[in-house]
C-alpha cells in the first residue's frame, strides 16, 4: 500500500510529475499525489511539484516531449533542495 511505502520514506524527496505522464502507466499523478498524501501523513518531507501540460522526459533534452520552462523549473527545484539538505562543504 502506498500507507506502508511512504512510512520508509527517510530522506527529504522530491517529485517531479508530469500531470500528463501516461508511459507505460508507471507515473501516474494519482499515484504521485496518493504518495504525497501517505508521505505527509507519516511525517515525511515530501515535495510534489506538478507540470500540468507535461509528459514523461519533459526534463530529458533529447525527449520529443522535453518542455524547456518545465526542465528550468525542475532543476532550479532540484538544486534548491540539495543546498537545503546536502550543503557541500
């Protein structure tokens, strides 16, 4: 159950969705947004940043579905979150 996933959750996370990502239905944003309700109910920190008109590999340069103001965004996210909780020295 997504309950009992998100309990092992240790470390700070980070989702980047596409609202659209419909490959091989294995990231789905249900599921995403079920994980962020499990992860916050267990005390988890849990981010769920969603792109609404994304598909899977919108942050891939190479994908045919790259978006580049959703990759920008993602990676600003994305390095935000490792100075917050991974400073390097």
């Amino acid at each position: 159950s997504m309950r009992s996933f998100a309990a092992q959750f240790k470390v700070p996370i980070l989702v980047l969705a596409g609202e659209q990502d419909r490959l091989h239905n294995c990231c789905l944003i249900e599921f995403m947004r079920d994980m962020e309700v499990a992860a916050k109910e267990a005390g988890a920190q849990f981010e769920l940043a969603v792109y609404p008109n994304a598909k899977h590999g919108f942050a891939v340069a190479t994908s045919p579905t790259y978006r580049a103001d959703d990759a920008a965004d993602a990676w600003q996210r994305t390095k935000k979150i490792l100075k917050q909780y991974q400073p390097l020295p």
